[in-house]
C-alpha cells in the first residue's frame, strides 16, 4: 500500500493511539464511577482523582507541542467534563485536499461531524435534566421519610436519587444523615467525603462528619471537623463551642466508663455493690415493697461519678423500659396506679436524680427516652391526693437537678413540649405547698436555656403571660415570686417577648400593687426582683406599652429610690425604671414635677456610683425637656454646674445627655448669661474635635446653638475660637 502523505496538522499513529488510549481509560473511569457496587465505585474515584492531579500537573508544566503526552482536557468535581468542542480544529484543512492512494468511499464532512457532535451534547444535556428531575423528586420523598423517622426508607430514596445524579453534595450528606441514624457511621463518613470532594465548603459535610467521628468516640477528629466549620463560616463559633463540649463531654464519660470498669473488675466493694443492686431489682416477680425499697439503696450507694457510670453502663437506665413493674406503671394512666405502684415510682425518681447528679452524659441519656418525657409531663399536670404529691415532688427534684446545667437545660427544653412544661410550672408556684418553690427554681433555670425563648414566642401571651400574672398576688409566697420574676426577666430578654408581655395593663398594675407591699413590708430580695423585672420590661418597648404604666407603680419606684429603706440595688433599679418611664410616660413626667421631687434627681448626680447618676441624668434630661416647672428647679439650685461637670466625662451617652439637658436649660432667663463665665464653648469645641465623642457631637452642637442664641457672647467666644469651622463638620448629621 502507498505511503498516504499526511495532511497539515494531522496527528502521528503514535499521536492517535495515545488519545485513543486515553479515551478508554476515561470511558472505564466513567463506567466504573456508575457502577452499582460501592467499592468499585470507591475505588474508580480514586483512578479518577489519580487522572485529575495527573491532568493539574501538567497544567502546571504544559508541554511542547511536539511532546508525545497527552494535552489536558476539560474536568469537573469527580472526573471529565462533558463534551467540549472545538470548532476551530479543522480552520487549516483545505476544501478539496487531494490525497493520493486509495480512494474513501464514506467519507463524513466536517459540518455534519460538528452536527453530530452538537447534537449528541444537547441530548446528553437533556438527559442530565431529567435524571435531576427524578433525582430531585427522590431527595424529597427521603426527606420526607427521614422527618417521619422511617431511616431505612429514607436512604433507600437517597440510594436512586444518587444512582441518578453522582455529584450532588446535598444527597451525599443526606445520606450520611440517614446512614448515622442507622448506625452506618463508617458510612456515613465515605458520604461526608464525598460530598467535601464535590464542594470544599459545605458546612453540612463538615457537622455530619463531627457527628460519625463523635459516635465512633474517635474524639480528636471530631473536634478537628467541627473546627473546621470556622474556616466555612466564623460566625458559627457559638454552635462549633457547643459540638466541641459535646465531644469533650462524650470523652470524659468514655474515660469514666474505663476507669469504673476497672474499679469493679478490682473487686471494689462500692462498684460491686452498685452491680449488684441492679441485678437483684432487676428480677420478676417481686412485690412491689421489694423493688420499691432496692430502689432507694440504689439511690443512697450512687454517691459518685464511678457509681454513677456504673449505674449507666450496667443498664441502669433500662430499667425504665425494660423491668417488669417499672415499665408498666410508666406507661399506665395515672389514676389506674395504685399506692404501692407510685411509690415504686416515687423510689425510681430518688434513684434516678441521684445518678443525674452533676453528670450530664446521665442526664441526657435519661431524657433522651421518649416515654419517660411523656410520663413526667404527665406527673406535673396530675391532681394528685395523698401518695400521689410524694410522686410529684420527687419528678419535680428530678428536674431540678437536671436543669442545674447547661446540658441539662438544653435536654429539658429540646425534649419537653416546653409549652405545656411551663404552663404546668406557674399553678405548682401558686400552691402552698413544699414543690411551688421548687417548680419556680426549675423554671427559673430552664428559662437561662436561649431556645426556649425563641419556643415560646408564639404562646407567650395565651400560656406564660395570664398565669404569671395569676401568681403575682399577696397570697403567693415572696420567695417563689422572686423565683418566678427572676424566670420571666430572662425570659423578656427576648424584644418579641418583651413587646408582648409590656402591652399588658393587668402585668404592670399587678406589679406596681405586689411592690408597694413589699416596699411597706420592708422585703427587699422580692423588691429587687421585681424591681430587675421592670427594668428590663421597660427598656426599649413601644411608648403606648409605657403610657399604661399607672400611677402607683411610679410613686413605688420614686419613694424606693428616695427613703433609701431598702438595699442600694433596690433604689438605683427603681431609678432605672423611672429613667426608662419619664422620656414617654407623660403620667411619670407630671408626678416628678410636683412637689420639689425633681431635687431629689439633682441630688442623685451627685453620687459617685454610676448606677445612680446615669439613671438620674436621663430622668433630668426627660423632664427638663416638657416641663418649665422642672427647668426652673434645676437652675435655680445650681443645676448647671452639676451638670457642667459631666461634659468632662469619658462615657459618650452620658456627655450627650448632659449637653442636652443643659440646651434645655437654656431656655431659662439668666442660664445663658451665667455661662459666659465659664469655658462651655472651648469645652463643648473640644468635644467636636474628638471624633471618638462622634455619639454626642450633635447634642453639643445644639448646646452651642441655644448658647449663641441666648447671649451673643457666646457667639463672640466662638469666633474667637474658629469654632464655625469645627462644627460645621458635624452641624450636618442634625436631623
């Protein structure tokens, strides 16, 4: 056969033999990453990844043209990309090459190769867009099973979805939800790669990955995963402290476990004892005296962190559901118990808060049981007689030891319907009975819970709101509404919680009567309770929640800030209150204006404790700007030079006030002439300089306005001084 001479710019056999080459080993790769069986497809992910960084490095170190190595070709996430064509590749052909030698019958021209190469990229396309469709449709039917607890429905649905769509991070970390949920956690792990692989920066990724490493207690990964979130997103630094506390928490309890097996392998008398206490109240067929009195031995030998672990790792807490009586009465009504069944329960609680005793890993294994939850809700909304409040008290100090922290807390609020919890805390308060103190402290501490707040929103008006009112009489014990007040102050930390319980007339009148009892009676931790309960209700809420603020509540909060009868605290949260009150509570502002009780704040300026003379600041300020009455009092008992002198303080908010107050004041006869005999302007020019002051440069510039006009020679002073230029710069930002 006649040698064929090659045409311009074709490639050497050697040249088409390698890209053919080339081209099986892709199309090998692509079937094997589509194979149904997960090690071939593991292991065709790492042919693909070897070809991948093969293909970088050559980007890094291109080659000549005239070397034999393959050139780089288009890449994705998991492999190559889909067809890329070039439809410059054949500019240099002539139209009519003249190729001697054997003449080719079937021939295909370029335009109808470049036809066939585009269509076959649109119908591949195409295909793309329905497999995403199926596989979309598929995520959703797992998600769906996933939320309804059916795990293993869930990732069979994850499995099609991903037989359809191979680089989706979304199913991959899905899968390894579900996959964890099972117990796959080796699984789940390949998942959370898989899914880091096709996006470096999925956060979920990075949180399963956390999770499978904290179940297989490899505690160093995990930590380093959840760290890991950071580099995605830094402000998840709140919820990266909580995983790692879990991670450390998790790693103490499997260092206990270790060191209480080896305890009781050693023979010890109290780790044996322990065993061998659950194993006796662990047999059938007892009354229920025996399993009732083997409970509380329980509870008086669990004295420690070891027996407490060994409480846990012996099944403890499995009697719950798995010993005969104990379970039972779990799941019985209430009122079908008879005497001796609640006090088997009664005992179980005993033993059950003495192993939950400052051991969280106990704790939330214990509520971690969804029957157990159920029934203890169900104890505190019982009307129980007799045997019956024995029961309720020992659930109660269960809960109470649990919410003493903070994992517990968060165990409390994510596993109770915290609705109905609190709903049935606030009548237990009301009772006088040896629990009300008690719910009112559980409450209390659950309340310190930062989601319980945002659970609570919705019910706040129609579950917390009436009942606190309710309990805010003179029949209720001072000490639980302390509690309960301290409760609900955490709780309107919350603005929509705030907003919410501040537009009820009823919850300040019920204040105002409940603190001027105690105000007579002289009790001053309930006065500071509810004293901290009004500031904080008071601060930053609409002014018509404000205008309903009654009269007794003002005279309350000025007679406590001024007889000084009760503690220092009392008088200066009393003072805050009046200085939320007076700038849009006119009734406030009319009844500090009567009776010289203005001199009273003048006086307080001169307190050195800030926790009196910021809050008396803000009350001048309030009441010289509506009241003349007010303005003249000030300045005639020298108010101006008290005043003068909080212009040369550090704090900007109260600098600002102190400049407003004193433009008030300038609306008064005389003020104006006596302050050209001080430094004012220079003072008040330096403030405007300082652009660290920038908070209280427009109250300064306004003094200088109402200076200037009240006497022109302030207006001498401060041309004196080239003080238009200074303040022109921030004359601007005055609405």
């Amino acid at each position: 056969m006649a040698n064929v001479p090659k045409l311009p710019n074709q490639p050497s056999e050697k040249e088409i033999q390698n890209f053919l080459s080339k081209v099986d080993e892709i199309e090998n790769v692509l079937k094997g990453l589509n194979s149904d069986n997960e090690e071939k497809r593991d292991l065709y992910m790492s042919k693909a990844d070897e070809m991948i960084e093969k293909i970088q490095k050559e980007k890094k170190n291109p080659v000549d043209v005239n070397d034999e190595e393959e050139p780089d070709m288009p890449r994705t996430k998991t492999g190559f990309s889909k067809t890329s064509i070039n439809k410059d590749c054949y500019k240099n052909d002539t139209e009519s090459a003249s190729i001697p030698g054997p003449a080719i019958t079937e021939c295909m021209d370029q335009n109808a190769f470049m036809a066939a190469m585009e269509a076959d990229a649109k119908e591949r396309a195409e295909r793309r867009k329905e497999r995403e469709t199926t596989a979309n449709t598929l995520k959703e039917q797992g998600n769906t099973e996933f939320k309804q607890g059916n795990f293993q429905k869930a990732l069979e649905l994850y499995n099609q979805a991903i037989d359809q769509i191979r680089d989706s991070s979304v199913l991959y970390t899905n899968r390894a939800q579900a996959r964890m949920k099972l117990g796959l956690y080796s699984d789940a792990l390949k998942d959370c790669d898989l899914a880091l692989r096709l996006w470096p920066n999925c956060l979920k990724a990075y949180v399963h990955q956390g999770h499978a490493y904290l179940a297989l207690k490899d505690f160093d990964k995990a930590r380093k995963s959840y760290q890991q979130i950071l580099s995605v997103d830094p402000k998840k630094e709140s919820m990266v402290q909580e995983y790692i506390a879990d991670v450390n928490r998790a790693e103490e309890a499997s260092q206990m476990e270790a060191k209480a097996t080896k305890l009781f392998e050693s023979g010890d008398e109290v780790a044996s004892g322990v065993v061998d206490v659950l194993n006796r109240v662990s047999q059938k067929n007892q009354l229920p005296l025996y399993y009732s009195g083997g409970f509380r031995v329980l509870a008086s030998v669990i004295k420690d962190a070891d027996s407490q672990t060994l409480f846990r790792t012996h099944n403890g807490f499995q009697l719950l559901r798995e010993h005969q009586l104990l379970s039972r009465c779990l799941s019985s009504s209430l009122n079908t118990l008879s005497k001796e069944e609640k006090d088997v329960m009664s005992a179980a609680l005993e033993m059950l808060t003495s192993a939950c005793k400052d051991n969280e890993t106990n704790q939330q294994m214990l509520l971690s049981l969804p029957e157990f939850v159920h029934q203890i809700s169900s104890i505190l909304v019982f009307n129980f007689k007799g045997q019956g409040r024995v029961l309720k008290i020992a659930c109660l100090n269960l809960l109470h030891e649990i919410s003493l922290t903070s994992a517990g807390r968060a165990a409390i609020v994510g596993k109770f319907d915290v609705d109905r919890l609190t709903a049935a805390l606030f009548p237990l308060m009301m009772k006088a009975t040896t629990y009300g103190s008690t719910a009112a402290a559980v409450l209390n501490n659950i309340a310190l819970d930062r989601r319980l707040k945002s659970l609570l929103r919705e019910k706040i008006e129609e579950k917390i709101l009436p009942a606190f009112e309710s309990l805010l009489v003179t029949t209720t014990p001072a000490s639980i509404v302390s509690l309960a007040a301290s409760a609900v102050t955490n709780l309107v930390g919350d603005q929509v919680i705030r907003n919410k319980m501040a537009s009820s007339k009823k919850l300040w009148d019920n204040i105002g009567h409940l603190l001027g009892c105690y105000k007579e009676s002289k009790l001053i931790a309930p006065s500071e309770y509810l004293l901290g309960l009004l500031l904080n209700l008071s601060t930053n809420v609409p002014s018509a929640s404000l205008e309903q603020v009654g009269d007794g509540l003002i005279q309350n909060c000025y007679s406590i800030a001024a007889s000084g009868d009760l503690s220092d605290l009392s008088a200066s949260r009393a003072l805050g209150v009046l200085s939320n009150l007076l700038p849009q509570c006119q009734n406030a502002v009319n009844y500090m204006c009567q009776d010289e009780r203005t001199l009273l704040l003048l006086n307080l300026l001169k307190n050195q404790d800030p926790a009196f003379y910021k809050p008396a600041l803000k009350c001048i300020t309030a009441v010289t700007q509506s009241s003349e009455e007010a303005r003249q009092m000030i300045a005639q008992n020298k108010g101006t030079s008290i005043l003068m002198r909080f212009l040369a303080m550090e704090d900007e908010v109260v600098i600002g006030n102190a400049a407003l107050c004193l433009s008030h004041l300038c609306q008064v006869k005389q003020v104006c002439s006596k302050l050209t005999k001080t430094n004012i302007i220079q003072k008040l020019l330096e403030l405007a300089r300082d652009g660290r002051k920038s908070a209280c440069q427009t109250n300064c510039a306004i003094l200088v306005g109402k200076l200037v006009q009240g006497d022109s020679r302030h207006l001498d002073r401060l041309r004196e001084l080239h003080g238009i230029e200074i303040l022109h710069g921030c004359m601007k930002h005055i609405k």
